[in-house]
C-alpha cells in the first residue's frame, strides 16, 4: 500500500483513483474491520447501527459491485475515507489500529497526493505545501511524511535543506556518457569541472546507466562495466588526466536505454532523480532529446532556473532517412513543444540547429587542455626551427554517413582529375564503415581508411591539413580541436563553422571548385601560430565565461527573482515566485500538461519510436543503481 506515487511517474492523481491497480472489493475492509463472522452478524443486527450509517454501507457494498470504479476503490483516499466512517459507528478501542481522518485532514490528502498533476497545470509547490498547512496542524501533517531523514529515498522529493550547505546546486543532465566517445558524453563532462573548479556553486552531472547488452553496443573496444562505481572510476580519470587538476563534482547515474537509431532515451522520470534541496539549476544537455518522451514533473516547476544546450541538428540527420521530409516536419514541432514547456532559456551553439523559443546562439563549447598543450609545443617547435607536420591531410570522424562522409566522397569523386596525388588518411568507426569503404573504393579513391582513435592520439599530431566537408554538425569538435593544435581546417562556409572564421588557420569553401582550391592552398603553405587571444577564446575557460553570461546564470546566482541579491541563509534556496502567472506561462503549462498526458500512454509512445517499457525505471535499473523498485514509494498514512 503506497501513499504516494513520486518515484516513478509524479503521477499522484491517477494513483490517487487507483488505476492499473487490482480492484480491492469493500468486502475485504469490512472483514478486516470487524472478521468475517462479525460482518453477517452486524447485518444481522443492523438495528444496533445508526440509520444513515447503515443506509451508506449498503450503498458503499452495492458500489463495490460496479467493476469499472475497481480501481477508485483501491485508492488509498477511499481507505482514509472509510477510516473515518468506521470511527463513526464502532468503539474507540477498536479503532486503534488506523486514526480517522476529519474532513480538513481527507482534503490535506488530495492536495498532497494530486501535486504533480498540479504541477503539470502550473501550480507551485509551495502553493501547495502553504494549502496542507492550513488544511492540517502541524502535528497531523507531519504524519503525511512518515518516513524520517534516514530512510528516505534518493528520490524522495521533499528531501530537507542542509542547513550547513550555503552554496547553490547546479544539476547537468545529459544523455551520453564515457566510453562513448560523442559530444554529449565529452562536452558536459568538461562543464561540470569547469563549472565546480570556481567553488562558487556545488556541482552534480547526470549521466546514463546502460545494462550490460546496451553497453555492448554503445562503448568502444569491448568496454563494459559491471557497476556504476566502476563507470565513475573510468569517467574522472580520463578526465583528470586531460583537465590536470580534480575536478570536485558529483557524478550521479540516471536509467536510460539505447534504441535503434543510436541514440539513448532516458526511462522514467529523470527529474527525481535530483533532491529537492538541490533542484536549484538544471542545465539539460540536448533539452529537446532529453523530453520527447519524458513523462513526469516538469523541470520549470522543480527548478529555479532551467537552461538547455543545443548539441544535435535533428533535422538534418532526418531528412536524409525514409520520409524523411515528414518526419522532420513533426519532429520540429515537437522540439519546439519540448523546448517551450520545458526550460527558461535555450542555447544553440551555432545557427544551424532550427530556431526554438527563448534561444540564442553563442558557441559555450571549449577545447580540451591537452589539445592547446599540442598547440604550444607545436609553435614552439617552430620557433626552434624544427619540421612540425611530417604528415599531409586527414579526416576523423564517426563512420556514418550523415557525419559528412557522403560530401567528401561526393567531393573527391567529382575533382578525383584536379586533385591528382592527393592522399587521405580517414580514421573512423561506425555502423556504415563497409557501406563507406566500399563505395570509395568502387570509385577509385585515394583514401586510406584506418580505425578510429583519440584525436589526441601521438599518431595524429603529425598532419597538416584537417578536411571536414561535413554540413550535419552544429559545432564540430573536431575541428576545433584541430585549430587548437595549430593545423589548417578545410570546412565548409555553413553556419555550423561560423565561430572558427575568426581563425586565420580556417579555411572555408563554398563551391566544390573552392573546395579544391582551398585544399592545395593549405597543402602548399604553413599555418599560422595562433595568438593568446585566440587559445582562450578556444579554451573551457572562455566557453564557460560565455555560459555564464548567455545563459543568465550569473545574473541567478547572483540575484533573485525580485531583483536583490541572493541569501540562502537558514539553509534554504530560494524558490520561485509564486505570483499569478502570465498568459504566456498559462500557455506553457497547458503544452508542459499535454505533454504530460501522451507520453503516459504507451500506446502513443510506441507509436512514435520510444523504447518498450521506458515510461517508468526497471527492476534492473533499480539493483545497478541501489534504487528502491518501482513499486516500493512513502507508505500509507496509518499503515
């Protein structure tokens, strides 16, 4: 028996009604109540009850014969009911076992239990907490939370405040994790220590847990990992070995599954996974991927301040797959949806991704240290007069076609004559790699396939030349970590390179001739060395600098919601305002609740691609993460 259903899917008032729930028949209370045999005897006696009393027992047991309510009468808000109903006719020391509830208190319930769906219509959580207060003493209502500060669970979210913790919480959630080597595993990884290293707000990053088979599709080279103690162990050392210093910052693991089209989905809801008293700032790395399908409290109501990072264009990989037109026509709208109900500001790291609401682009991406620390030897070297690029031009980048593989065979196909003795070396792995190799080779070309590596690898410092027709990415980390090595990029002039025009070293193109003509250029010349100015603005400080400022970060660390600055004294954050909302917030939480609904029917979530199951955690998830089961919530009131 459960008092309220938080952990999994927030969703308190279809839990309030009983639904999906065996039908409980009032037959089983009444037996409990008094015994089998004492229930034909009390209808025997039914002269001994008051009147209205026995009128509405023979209404409640006729009611218990209508199937369809079978859930309603599971609900623990009919038990409280009844509880206070039986304190009416029976004696008091036989009503011992369950307190009745008086009305204000059967009210306090409701409101309690129905919070989430309250949420979902834009409801605050204090508004509720100060309707409870009101509704029941102080003494009573702390009974509607019987489990203490020892025993509750991690995604308990009435969580107490620290009193000794006056730093302000910033949760980074995303959707990819180390080993995998993609730019929602590394990016967020490098704002997390980065963000902690100023030791002005407490820091936690969440990312997925994969069971053991997903992990073997995911993670390169036969990585797995049999815990998530492990994972973590893995993650900060491949960290700390880049960044140099320890990065002080929580790593925490959400469920998430991996599906066909090789992406994650996060299962459940990942917003519990986050302690109320550290539900300050959110910062959701691809905001639109990480609510598709998400199913629970919306992040505007549980946060202060929610900000989401645009890695991915969506758009553009769809397009190229079966109706894929269509597909993508949904799919913006949806995004758009996600986006507006789901944060307060949206960054888009370069104007390719499709325009969303409260967004604006600025690159807050930075460069890993080891690769400015190549740089520096590189021009070093120079100065001292020795050869720094042995090697000519090569291409690194995952082995699917959409990461621009098909433009630089398209390229080189059509200028195979102008470019005679051009030689390139592509490193790479992915699911198309024969498809890619094959193709190459049927049309006769000079490239030199080799598995992919670490950019950072030794074997790759070396080379010249960086070639990335690419027009699928957003911001290509590889080339920026290319510029920050000292080489020459060849890239096309399309939004998704806009920041990196600056650079002297970046060399852009925007017909196949130019293309051509760019790369004998950079074959026939050396890059510049670049400048301090142009390493920091590469570098993870700067990027984070640009975050703080184009995100409004600074200004809600700094200020609250009123304007003055911002006190956490008595050990509590500062919560929203709980003023009437406006009409464009009425709208938000309207989509926020809509969202709500459909992605709570399985039915409508298989029907648009999510994974079998995903709504709520699973009992796997629960034993790798040291979760309760889904099943297992606050207990009853009185139980």
């Amino acid at each position: 028996m459960l008092w309220y259903r938080r952990g999994r899917t927030g969703m308190g008032l279809w839990n309030l009604i009983g639904l999906g729930g065996r039908p409980l028949k009032f037959s089983e209370f009444w037996g409990e109540w008094k015994g089998d045999g004492e229930a034909e005897d009390e209808e025997r006696q039914s002269n001994k009850d008051w009147e209205p009393i026995r009128a509405l027992k023979t209404r409640l047991k006729e009611f218990e014969k209508r199937e369809f309510l079978g859930g309603f009468k599971n609900s623990e808000f009919v038990e409280k009911f009844k509880s206070s109903l039986k304190s009416m006719y029976k004696e008091p020391e036989e009503s011992k076992a369950v307190p009745p509830l008086d009305v204000t208190e059967l009210l306090a319930c409701l409101v309690r239990q129905s919070e989430p769906f309250l949420d979902q219509l834009g409801v605050r959580r204090n508004v509720c907490e100060k309707i409870v207060g009101s509704l029941c003493s102080k003494s009573k209502n702390q009974l509607l939370h019987p489990l203490s500060s020892g025993e509750a669970s991690v995604l308990d979210d009435h969580a107490k405040n620290d009193p000794s913790d006056q730093k302000r919480h910033v949760a980074i959630v995303t959707t990819a994790s180390l080993p995998w080597m993609t730019g929602t595993a590394v990016n967020p990884l490098f704002r997390a220590a980065y963000l902690a290293e100023s030791a002005k707000q407490n820091v936690t990053l969440l990312v997925p847990w994969l069971c053991k088979s997903d992990q073997e599709l995911v993670y390169p080279s036969d990585v797995t990992f049999t815990s998530p103690e492990e994972q973590e162990t893995y993650i900060r050392n491949w960290l700390e070995e880049r960044v140099g210093f320890k990065a002080d910052f929580k790593i925490s693991f959400i469920q998430e599954s991996f599906q066909k089209r090789r992406s994650i989905i996060p299962a459940g809801d990942t917003s519990q996974f986050i302690p109320s008293k550290d539900a300050d700032i959110a910062i959701l790395e691809e905001p639109e991927h990480l609510n598709w399908y998400h199913h629970g409290k919306r992040w505007t109501d549980k946060f202060n301040h929610v900000v989401g990072v645009v890695h991915t264009n969506y758009l553009e990989y769809i397009k190229r797959e079966k109706n894929g037109a269509l597909q993508a026509f949904f799919v913006k709208h949806i995004n758009n949806w996600v986006t507006r109900a789901y944060c307060d500001k949206v960054l888009r790291l370069s104007a390719a991704t499709q325009d969303l609401p409260r967004s604006v682009i600025c690159n807050v991406h930075g460069v890993n240290p080891k690769f400015l620390r190549i740089g520096e030897k590189v021009a070093a070297d120079r100065e001292l007069g020795q050869e720094t690029f042995s090697k000519g031009a090569y291409f690194l980048g995952k082995m699917v076609w959409a990461k621009g593989y098909r433009e630089l065979i398209d390229l080189l196909a059509k200028h195979k004559n102008n470019l005679d003795g051009f030689k390139l070396d592509v490193y790479g792995n992915g699911e198309d790699a024969n498809e890619v190799q094959s193709t190459a080779k049927s049309l006769d070309l000079n490239l030199n396939f080799l598995k992919g590596r670490d950019h950072a690898d030794d074997s790759l410092h070396g080379y010249k030349v960086f070639i990335n027709p690419s027009v699928s990415d957003v911001l290509c980390t590889a080339t920026a970590e290319a510029l920050a090595m000292g080489k020459f990029v060849v890239c096309a002039n399309h939004p998704s390179n806009e920041f990196f025009r600056s650079f002297p070293n970046c060399l852009t193109y925007e017909t196949p001739e130019d293309f051509v003509a760019k790369v004998k250029e950079a074959m026939e010349s050396d890059p510049k060395p670049l400048t301090p100015e142009q390493r920091y603005n590469l570098s993870w400080e700067a990027a984070t600098q640009r975050f703080m400022e184009y995100s409004d970060l600074d200004k809600v660390l700094n200020k609250d919601n009123n304007g003055a600055k911002s006190s956490i004294g008595n050990g509590r954050k500062i919560s929203k305002s709980a003023s009437v909302p406006s009409l464009t917030g009425m709208v938000d939480g309207g989509l926020a609740f809509a969202h709500y609904c459909l992605t709570g029917n399985e039915f409508l979530r298989l029907c648009t691609g999510a994974i079998p199951g995903t709504r709520d955690y699973d009992k796997q998830h629960c034993k790798d993460l040291h979760l309760l089961p889904p099943h297992v919530e606050n207990p009853i009131y009185g139980w």
